[in-house]
C-alpha cells in the first residue's frame, strides 16, 4: 500500500526540530533496543488530511490516553507505540510508566509489569518489553512524556513521510529519547507497582477470536446480497502483507455489481475498501486521505484499538450494527473514562 501524502512545511517547528536533530537535550531514556518497530506517537495529527497529510498517531488512541492518564500526563502526550515487541530503554532518572495493549511480557528489572498497572522505576532501572502472545501492539506512557519537536500541531511519527517522532523515523539501538519535565508519581508512595489498574478491556484490548463492529460504508450498494452477506459471516485471515497503513485481508472473494470507476473520495481509519480482485483492506491510521475503491464498510470508533491488534494469521469476523449504536457507545466509554479519571484523582490525592 503507498502513501502519496506530501508534508506541507511548518515554519514555527523548524528551529525546534533543527536543534534536536542530533543530540537530545535535557534528560533521556536510553534505547538499549528498539525492537521491530517501536515509534513515538501522540493522538494523532489532526486538520490536515485536506493537505494530504496522513492521521499518523497511536493505532490505539483510547490505549495511549488510558495509558497517559495513569502515569499522571495530559491525554494527548506523546508515548511510544511497540509492536511485536523487543524494546529496552535504560532510565536515567525516575519516573512513572505504564502500558496498555496486547499480551506482552512486561519486566521492570526482575518485577513483571501486568497491563494498566503503574509503575516507579529509579535512574539505572532497565524496562523490557518481551514477545507478544496475543496482538501484536502496546502503548508505553512515561510521566513527563516523550518530549521530540512538534510538527504540525504533534509529534506523532509519520512514518511514510518521515516526519515527526524522533528525526521521522523508528527507533534504533542507542536512540536517546528526550523526556519531558517531571510529573508527580501517581504511584503510592509505599508500593513501586500499584494494585490497582484500569477496567480489563481498555488495558488489554487484544482478543483470540476479534469481531468488528461495522457501519454500512458509502458503496454498500455497489455490491449484491449474496456478497453482503458473505461478508458478514465469514472470517476473514490477516495477511503478512498488512502495516500501519492497513491490514489486509484474505478470504471469500467480495464481487462488486460492476466494474465503473468511482470518484475518489475521502477514507479514514476504519475505512474497509474493496479493490479489484474482492480482498478487502482495513484502513489504519498511517492510510492515504482519498481513496478510488468501493468502501464496503467502516469499523466503528471503540473497536479501532482491536483492530490495532490483528497480525498475521489471526482470523477476524465483522458485525453490522447502526450509526446510532456506534454513536451510543462511543459516548458512553467517553463517560465511563471521565468516571475514570475521577477514581484516578480520588486513588492517588
């Protein structure tokens, strides 16, 4: 899949993003190893796709902010996204780190580290990341935040257009990562890991057996009821060939009604398109901003952190459900996290 986005120049962010180039200033985390593919991401960079300019951001936004929220950071502060593991920083003073995502093996020097718990880790401690066993992706926050240049309103790495991050590009051995000022340890001060945790689904979203719910895209009708239904109780496989632009998916052959060209219209993450030969694609946030195939189907917001976790060989179904549905239960996990952040302020004042 190519990404022919091109980034617009931002004069406000260029002297930052110059100084930083080579040498991180202030205090840092140590890459001792990065992984397969370990990034810096925030929320996203936003109100640019009329520009071409891709989302970008963690593929589980609601992960990173569970994340961020509990080692005391604003939402939106930049972390750093794992996938398939393999990451190893050294600290090089203390902080407050926590994890959301799939199954990973987690330790803090000799301590495991389970998902959505909090952790005080002192200069010298080593954090490691260990292999995935269900879903392929987590969501390291670290109070004070991963402090790299602001580009376009974010530090999300575009990882296509090499912009953003740390120099727009994945981590490497040896890596330092800027840290930004230190926040108040949300962990109490008679435990180094907390007992307490987030609600189970949002810390470890990653499923054996994932369903998609789905709202009808905006080519629904570009195919027969015979092909809609076979979308809808069938699994689908996740090919090798899948990436943070979108996952691509192997299965029963999904025939339009006809060949006509369509306009290009706009695609975001979610978005499941259909090119010629019937194999669906669903739409990551790295994904072009316009796009030419049929959208057979969108997935809804709250189940994008699962669909973050697919990877090769895991078999994914997908079910229908209406605009209002999707709308009700993105309003009401908005409202189960705002009594979130009211327990967080109660466990830690």
């Amino acid at each position: 899949m190519r990404n022919a986005n091109v980034m617009p120049r931002d004069p406000s962010t260029s002297a930052s993003a110059r100084a930083t180039a080579d040498e991180p200033l202030g205090i840092t985390a140590v890459v001792e190893r990065a992984g397969f593919q370990t990034s810096v991401q925030d929320l996203g960079r936003t109100g640019f796709r009329q520009f071409g300019v891709s989302t970008s951001g963690a593929l589980d936004p609601f992960a990173l902010r569970v994340a961020n929220l509990l080692v005391g950071n604003d939402e939106s502060a930049a972390g750093l996204e794992i996938t398939l593991g393999g990451l190893q920083l050294r600290f090089e003073d203390e902080r407050s780190v926590a994890w959301c995502g799939g199954e990973f093996d987690v330790q803090i020097g000799s301590r495991a580290l389970p998902a959505g718990h909090v952790a005080r880790v002192h200069r010298g401690n080593e954090l490691k990341i260990g292999r995935a066993e269900i879903g392929c992706r987590c969501w390291l926050a670290i109070s004070g935040g991963i402090d790299t240049p602001v580009v376009l309103n974010s530090r999300s790495t575009d990882l296509r257009a090499n912009f953003g991050g740390l120099h727009g590009r994945t981590l490497r051995d040896g890596d330092q990562l800027p840290l930004g000022e230190f926040q108040a340890s949300q962990v109490a001060a008679t435990e180094d890991i907390s007992s307490w945790t987030g609600p189970h689904d949002w810390v470890s979203p990653a499923q054996r057996h994932p369903a998609l719910h789905f709202i009808r895209g905006a080519d629904w009708h570009c195919f027969n009821d015979s092909t809609l239904q076979r979308f809808k109780i069938n699994e689908f496989s996740v090919s090798s060939d899948s990436d943070r632009m979108g996952v691509r998916l192997e299965g029963v052959e999904l025939k339009r009604n006809d060949e006509a060209d369509l306009i290009s219209q706009g695609v975001a993450p979610g978005t499941i398109q259909v090119p010629p030969g019937g194999k669906p694609i669903l739409l990551l946030g790295d994904c072009q901003t316009i796009g030419g195939y049929p959208k057979i189907a969108h997935v809804i917001t709250i189940d994008l952190g699962i669909a973050a976790q697919l990877r090769a060989g895991d078999r994914v179904r997908f079910l229908e459900v209406s605009l209002q549905d999707a709308y009700r239960l993105l309003i009401q996990r908005e409202r189960d996290l705002e009594r979130f952040r009211i327990g967080l302020s109660l466990q830690t004042s």
